[in-house]
C-alpha cells in the first residue's frame, strides 16, 4: 500500500506582510497527518530569472514552481515549504526584495544601502509578518525555520544576520546559502556578524553550497567572502554556466 503524497501546493497571490505590503507566496504543505500541529517551514528566497511560469517568456524550467517541486523532493516530508516571490521579477528577468531591502531591493545591506539606517529590522518584521498571515492561511502554526537563499536571494539572508531580530533569530534553526552572488560585494555576511550570530543564537546553523560561479574572475570578491564566512559546512558544485548555478538549488538537500 502506497502513503500518500504531500498535498498540492496552494498559490497564495497577496500573502500579508508588514505595513501592508504583499507577496506573492506559493506554500508546499508536508506530508498529511498531525492536524493543526506545528511544522517545521523551509523559506526560499529565489533570485533573479525565476517568477511564476506563466509570466516568463523564457527559461521556463526555472520558475517558481519548478524551484519549489524540486527542493520540495528534498524537504523532509513532516517539514512545510514556502516560496516568496520577490516584490518585482518583472518577467523573470531581475529580482527585487523591497519589501525587505528597501531602495531598489538589490543591494545586500546597509553598507550598500543607503536607505537603510544602522539598526533597521524592517526585513525580519516583514518576514515575521508573512509567517503570521502565512499560518492563519494554512490554519497551523510553524516550528524552527530554514531559511534558503538563491544567488541574489541571499541578500536576504544576510539583512537578517547583520540587522538582527532576536524575535526572528530565535526561531531560525539553519541559514542555507545557495551560490549566492550580487554584482558588487557584500552578498554574505560579515564574519563579526556570524560570530555575534551563533554567540546569541547557539543554535543556528550556517551552510553554504556554490558552483564554480563563485571563481567568477570579474567578481573576485566572491570567492574572498565564500571564504572568509564562517560556516558549519561548504558544499561545492562543478560548472559556471547557468544551468550549473540553479543546479545547485534543484539539487539542495535540506
């Protein structure tokens, strides 16, 4: 007798955040069973080319849905999944998180960011927010956070760690870098910021995963901050081309 499968993913248009701003959500529930319970809930936050299939003229494989069906083969299946789409993906050509970046939603941090001010945690409130508006849609809610990041999407990631919410962080279980990469420097976080990190937050774990993007030779800052971040484990994949870099988040193990 087969078990069944997780249910299908539910397409969340306008899912709330912070001072009424939106996103675009889609959410892989896990497995079925354990009711109203709370799960685990891995974020992806996507990068550029990427956007809901049916608004990309091209390179439809990497859309969001094909983002999220993959990874979502490598969730675990009591664990929940969301995709949050950025603010802009015009045609899924360039990402911008303004709702948690400000500005232009590009730039990795304040130090690129003027809009910006020294302890701004506008990032984490919207993402806080999203989750509530995100269990009240669902009816559950959620456990430890992991929180993912694609190429420009780890921006994010690192607005968290180096403007921190302890609200935020005391939930978050695991920050997974996935060959991320922006035009200027500043895409991973600062090694003072991760030691700050894990003094206060013992239990959070950092991982990063890159393909040979990471070498860029005309971003040779890339690879000085890949390794000079401090980590519990890197995970390197071979090839530069693009399919080679989303190759490293449809093959993401979580």
């Amino acid at each position: 007798m087969h078990s069944p499968g997780p249910p299908p993913m539910q397409l969340i248009k306008m899912l709330p955040g912070r001072g009424g701003r939106f996103n675009l959500a889609l959410f892989y529930p896990g497995s079925a069973g354990g009711g109203g319970a709370p799960r685990d809930l891995v974020v992806l936050f996507p990068g550029d080319v990427s956007d809901v299939a049916g608004d990309m003229m091209e390179n439809k494989e990497y859309s969001l849905e094909a983002l999220g069906g993959a990874l979502r083969g490598h969730v675990p299946a009591e664990k929940d999944l969301v995709v949050l789409r950025p603010a802009v993906a015009p045609r899924g050509l360039y990402a911008h998180y303004t709702h948690f970046l400000g500005g232009m939603g590009h730039n990795m941090h304040c130090r690129k960011d003027p809009p910006c001010e020294a302890g701004d945690v506008t990032a984490s409130q919207h993402l806080l927010a999203l989750l509530g508006g995100l269990e009240k849609k669902v009816g559950r809610g959620f456990g430890a956070l992991s929180l993912v990041g694609f190429s420009k999407g780890a921006s994010v990631l690192t607005r968290f760690i180096e403007r921190p919410l302890p609200e935020l962080l005391g939930r978050v279980d695991a920050f997974c870098y996935a060959d991320a990469g922006l035009n200027y420097p500043g895409v991973y976080p600062s090694p003072p910021a991760v030691a700050a990190l894990r003094a206060a937050h013992p239990q959070v774990r950092v991982h990063l995963h890159g393909s040979d993007r990471q070498r860029d030779p005309a971003r040779p800052w890339l690879m000085e901050e890949w390794e000079a971040t401090p980590c519990d484990s890197r995970t390197v994949y071979s090839g530069s081309a693009l399919s080679d870099h989303f190759n490293v988040i449809l093959s993401l193990t979580l």
